[in-house]
C-alpha cells in the first residue's frame, strides 16, 4: 500500500464515521473508527516491513575484517558503499545505522561517509554523532507542578443542578427539671447551586506531521490533554472566579475573625502564623493544611519560635518526595497563587489554612475525546470535553494571609 493509498482510505473511513456520528448511527460510527484503527495499525506494519528491507537489500559488501579489531578485541565491521535500492523514509532509523552508531559508542569507530553530510563544512572532531531517530523521539516540554491539589478534595459526579443544603446553625441543647421542657428550635438551611461550565482542550498536528510520526505523537496526546485539564482544574480551585469556570478558595470571603492581615510596614515573623493558627476554629484544625507557593515556604524556612525550634521542617521519606510541614502542619505547594513580598504593588493573598475535603469538585460531563479533520486545512484535531463545576460548601476551615498596601 502507497501512501497515497493510504491517505485516500483513511480520509473515506474518517468521512463515513463522521457521517455515521451526524446520523446518530452509533454503531456504524464504532465500526467505521475501528476500520480506521486497524488501517493505521496495517499501513505501520506495512511500511516498517518495508523499511527494514530496503536496510537490507545489496547490503552484503564488506571489507576484510581481519585487520579490523576493535579495542575489546571484537571485529568491526566496515561500510564500502552506501547500500543500494530503495532508501527507508529516514536514514538514521535504519539498521544500518543502528549498527553503526552502536559501533561509534562502544568502539570510538568513524560513522560511514553514507551517514554524513558531504556538503557541510562541520568537521567530525567538531560533533559527536547523530544520535539514531528512534532514540529521540521525545518531545521536550517546560515541566509544570500539577496533580497537587485535585487529589484532595471532594469529587462528585451528579446532574447540574445539584442542590447542596447548608446551615450556619446548630440547635442548643438545655438542662431542665424532671416534669419539665424545652423550647422548640426551628433549624434554617440555605444552599449552595451547582452548574455547568465546559472545559475543553484541543490539540491539531498537521497532517503531514500525522502521518510521519502518528504513533509517537498518539502515545503523548493523552499525557498532554491530562495535565492540560488537570492545571485547568486545579487553578479554578485556587482562584476561579466562579463565573466562568468553578469558583476558586481565594474567591470566598472568609468567616469573621479568619482574615490575617499584615499591613505595609509589616514582615512575616513567628506571630504571623500563631495569629493563623487562632483564628482556626478548634472543630476544623484536624485536617486542614497549608497552601502556599513554594517561594513564599522557603521564607519560613531557618525562622525560630522562642524556644529556638524551627517553624519550617523538611522531611524526606523513603521514596525521596520531601514532607514539608509548618508548626507541625502539612503544607501543599501550588503555583496557582502569589507569592509573599514585603513590599506588593495591590493588596495580595499569599497563603492560607483550608480543608480541601470541605470543596467540592462536580463532574456533570466526564472528559470526552472526538477526532476530526479541518477541512480548510487538512490538519488532524483532537478535542477533549468535560462539564465542571466546583465550590466550597463549607468555609469554616478557611483562613487566609493577606498583605495590603495601606
């Protein structure tokens, strides 16, 4: 099969599944992918098989090998020629050339002429080799901190339009004498409304580019859309605005007394954290955590309480992860928030105490991936969907640092 061949079928099986969906005929749709899938699956076979042929034809001129003595004493083999017919689509993917670079590693021995360019002006002693093609199919990418924080709060997966009941009172239970009673209490409840907000990420790839590389970039998409979604996620829990996305810890107004402020003047001391820690109700200490970046962690770092123990510790386990705590608290780090400054600009959150379990996370649309092709330009888009939404259904737990201007 050509790739021309190719290209034609796939682009009828990918029509007749696009139809199939538009028409509501799921089944024919399930089908037609599948045909897709197994045509991709038929054409890669196709063409390694080839490829590894094309490595292999007339390939049988060496030199003597009797002279040529590697320095562990096993022979080297020597390429006379560049091999003749047919060439696979990329030259440092064949086996000539894994065999050669392996012998270049091992042996210190001169890649063959075949393998270089004759045009460059680039000495050998200038560059090593070219690592082989299969060897550096990676995609390099910036690293971001993610998965953090959606792990630990509540998730849910109910209807939009889903009524969560909350009271801010509770009934007072009184001492009475025997033949006696009570008043009754009535017990008002408010509630807190769930929506729909659409997350979506979409990912096109030429299709030129689809076509060379379909199985390494496949085998990335699905890392790339999870941590996309993901950071997505984690960031509207820290600072959505509630609006258009779900809405965020930092968004809520803390309850009264629970709002530690340090004005201009003022700097982070040992103070600053016992104040947090007394505006924490007792029935909510147990398990609330900190959340700060991990530059405003570090200033706590090396501070001393007046016993002269240290307020931030850093732990490392087994596993090598480090276990940071303040006053004995865990702490989670996050990039979706300020960092502490002495001197800020606007009135800015930097850290707070919070019981993740107390946000809830609302799932009404579970991640869903559609492939399509854009007609305008050939490229090949992958699109992931989902219905979220996320509030916090019971800010007693939270108490934020804030350093003002004024």
């Amino acid at each position: 099969m050509t790739k021309e061949e190719y290209l034609a079928q796939r682009k009828t099986l990918v029509e007749n599944a696009q139809t199939a969906i538009t028409s509501g005929k799921l089944e024919d749709a399930a089908k037609a992918t599948q045909a897709v899938k197994d045509l991709d699956q038929k054409f890669e076979k196709e063409a390694t098989a080839q490829a590894n042929l094309d490595a292999l034809k007339d390939n049988n001129q060496f030199k003597d090998l009797s002279g040529a003595v590697a320095s562990t004493g096993a022979p080297v083999a020597t390429f006379t020629g560049k091999p003749q017919g047919a060439k696979p689509a990329d030259m440092f993917d064949s086996v000539e050339y894994h065999k050669a670079f392996m012998n270049y590693v091992l042996n210190g021995t001169k890649i063959p002429e075949q393998f270089q360019n004759a045009s460059t002006s680039t000495k050998t002693p200038d560059v090593g080799s070219v690592i082989p093609t299969t060897i550096m199919q990676k995609i390099v990418e910036k690293m971001e901190s993610t998965g953090m924080i959606l792990p630990l709060v509540t998730k849910t997966s109910y209807q939009g339009g889903l009524n969560i009941p909350t009271s801010t009172v509770k009934p007072v239970a009184t001492w009475v004498s025997e033949g006696s009673t009570s008043d009754k209490q009535k017990k008002p409840t408010g509630v807190i409304t769930f929506s729909y907000f659409k997350l979506r990420c979409a990912i096109s790839v030429s299709l030129e580019t689809s076509v060379v590389t379909m199985g390494f970039f496949e085998t990335t998409f699905a890392n790339n859309v999870s941590e996309a979604m993901t950071k997505a996620q984690e960031q509207s829990i820290i600072s959505g605005d509630g609006t258009t996305q779900p809405k965020g810890v930092l968004t809520e107004t803390p309850a009264d007394g629970q709002l530690i402020t340090l004005a201009a003047k003022d700097t982070l001391t040992y103070k600053t954290l016992i104040d947090a820690e007394s505006a924490l109700p007792l029935a909510y200490e147990s398990n609330a955590v900190w959340c700060m970046t991990k530059k405003t962690f570090m200033q706590f770092v090396g501070m001393t309480d007046n016993n002269k123990q240290p307020i931030a510790r850093v732990n490392y386990g087994i596993n090598g992860k480090p276990d940071r705590t303040l006053l004995g608290r865990s702490v989670v780090l996050t990039d979706y928030m300020s960092s502490y400054a002495d001197t800020v600009q606007a009135d800015t959150l930097f850290a707070f105490l919070f019981n993740f379990e107390d946000y809830v996370l609302n799932t009404n649309y579970a991640v869903t991936v559609k492939r399509y092709e854009d007609n305008d330009t050939e490229d090949q888009v992958t699109k992931a969907i989902m219905l979220v939404d996320g509030k916090v259904v019971d800010k007693n737990s939270l108490v934020v640092l804030k350093k003002t201007v004024a």
